[in-house]
C-alpha cells in the first residue's frame, strides 16, 4: 500500500468489498484494501491465489456468488471480457453477481477487455438496478503490491466518485476518462503503446550487447535520458539494473505474454474497426502472439527479449551461410 492512502476516507456505502480475481493483480490489490482496513470478501477458483489472499486478510467465500451477497462494492479482475458477463449474468447451476448482489451494489471491472463488452456488462448492471465502473490498471504487478497502479476510470460522475476512494488505496493515479467504456479505450491504447515500447527496448538491449556495451551503463544511459521510459527504468528486459524487474528472476511472474497478445488483440480489433493502420501497432501485436504462442504464454511479456535475441542470432547464422 503506498504513502498516498494516508487521507483517505472510504465513504460508508464503500467499505465492504468482494474481489473476484486474486491472481498476480488482484491479490495485491484486495490486500492493499485489507491494509488501508476495508472489509474484502474474495474468491478465486485457484487453490494456491486463495491460500496467498487469506493469508494477507482477504476473507474467502465458497463462490463468487457468496463473497457478492452482502457488500456494498464488487470489484473483479478477470482474463476476458465473455468471463466479466458471464459471471456477471451466471447460469449452468451458477448463480450470478447481479441475483446474487444487494440493492445498492456498485460493481467496478478492473479487467482489460473489449470496449464493446464493458459496455454490454454495463448495460447488464444497469438491467439488474446497478450503477458500474470499468477502471482497468497499468503498472504490473509491482504496482499492484505497492500500490501505486496508475486507473483508467470510465463511469457516471456519482459512480467515480464512490468509487475514487477506493481507486486511491491500490494506486497513485486515477483518471476519469469518460463514461462506460473510455476506461477501456484509455488501457488499450496504453498498453498498445507499451508494447511498442518494451520491444524497442529489447531491441536496444540485444544491440547493446552485440556491440560490447555493458547492460548497466546502457541502463545508465537510457534510463536517465530520451530513451527512458517504463520498459527500461522499471521493466528493464536484463538483468542487474533494476533488481525487481522479471529478468532477475528467469522472467518468471509479471504481465503474463499470453495478457499482453490478448490485450493487443483488443487494440487490433480497434483499428480495425476505426480503420487505423498503426504500423508499430500491428507488428507488435504479431510478435507478441507468436510470443504467447510459444514459450512466453505465462512469462513476463518483457521476456520478448528472448525473441529479439534468437531472431537475431538465426539472422546471423544466415548471413554467414550466405557468405560463406
């Protein structure tokens, strides 16, 4: 939780919360909210997410249902759009969060997904009597931990401002951005961009090395000047420099690859859809399902490095063939 929650008042028909998604993001985030001492019911259909939020203070329910029953907000954080509504609107033997919810309920959407669709789970929140938020985050999973997620918000102005308090415990930054929906058009085109970006700092990096460069004084250099951003002063794809940073650690946990395909995804169908060509938009989206396709489905997206460097050394090979 970072220093920014000192002030903040969680008002009264805020201040018992279900979490749906106690994965690499949510579970931060629902422990934050424990923290800063809001009342958080989760649940998760993973064992082992279950055991870490319990063991931060998040109360488990049986179901999803259950943890929605008796709060005043719903927060979910899950992998797609058609999992937001169909948990939203249940069946098979499911009872979902709208029947499941009491009058009054605020439901808020911190998943990434299709614009179209947070709209369409609005909608179904509004069919059911329910104000709701989409609030999708940047910042990863260090700044889920430490609080600092920069929200994308879209909702009614009464909706936001019920809502911000909350926002203000698990992050540093929150934008409203319009209504349903914006949120999510505000996080596609970010993370479109940060894409682009984690991969030209990969290919800096991989160039780096192939001249004798050192990684630290590379860093060094990019992180302080016209280079620097994100994908390097806190992402960076090497390690040493940034000692948090995935590539210390195998580019084990982080933004899984197969999150950052399928966000491109999104913003694919966006310029599709409002015919915008977007070069470096449409490349990186190629790459990163290749990536997702192969070994880097469940690695931090910044280990596209990995690509950079075998592409290159296969390029290598060739050129010597050719000439030899």
């Amino acid at each position: 939780m970072s220093e920014n929650t000192e002030n903040v008042v969680v008002p009264e028909d805020a201040r018992r919360v279900a979490f749906l998604g106690l994965g690499n993001m949510g579970g931060p985030m629902a422990a934050n909210l424990v923290k800063a001492g809001v009342q958080v019911t989760g649940f998760d259909p993973v064992p082992e997410a279950v055991e870490a939020a319990r063991a931060a203070g998040v109360e488990i329910a049986a179901t999803g249902a259950d943890a929605a029953r008796d709060v005043d907000v719903v927060i979910t954080m899950l992998p797609n759009g058609s999992l937001v509504k169909a948990t939203y609107a249940g069946g098979e033997g499911s009872e979902g969060l709208l029947a499941a919810a009491k009058p009054n309920t605020l439901f808020v959407d911190c998943s990434t997904i299709d614009i179209a669709e947070a709209q369409e789970a609005a909608q179904m929140a509004k069919d059911a009597g329910f104000d709701s938020v989409d609030a999708p985050v940047s910042g990863g999973v260090v700044g889920a931990q430490n609080g600092t997620l920069a929200f994308m918000v879209g909702a009614g102005d009464a909706a936001f401002a019920r809502v911000e308090p909350l926002l203000q415990i698990m992050g540093a930054k929150i934008v409203h951005c319009g209504d349903h929906g914006m949120g999510q058009a505000a996080k596609i085109c970010n993370n479109m961009m940060l894409a682009i970006t984690q991969i030209g700092a990969a290919e800096a990096f991989v160039l780096g090395e192939r001249l004798g460069l050192d990684p630290q004084v590379q860093y060094d250099v990019m992180s302080t000047s016209t280079g620097q951003c994100w994908s390097v002063n806190v992402n960076c794809p090497v390690p040493g420099p940034v000692p948090t940073s995935p590539a210390n650690r195998d580019f084990a946990g982080g933004f899984m690859g197969a999150l950052m395909a399928k966000d491109l995804g999104l913003a694919l169908s966006a310029l599709d859809r409002e015919n915008v060509d977007a070069v470096l938009g449409r490349t990186s989206q190629r790459l990163y399902q290749a990536y997702a396709d192969g070994d880097g489905a469940r690695k931090d997206f910044s280990g596209i490095i990995e690509t950079v460097r075998a592409d290159q050394a296969s390029a290598s090979l060739e050129s010597k063939e050719d000439t030899a």
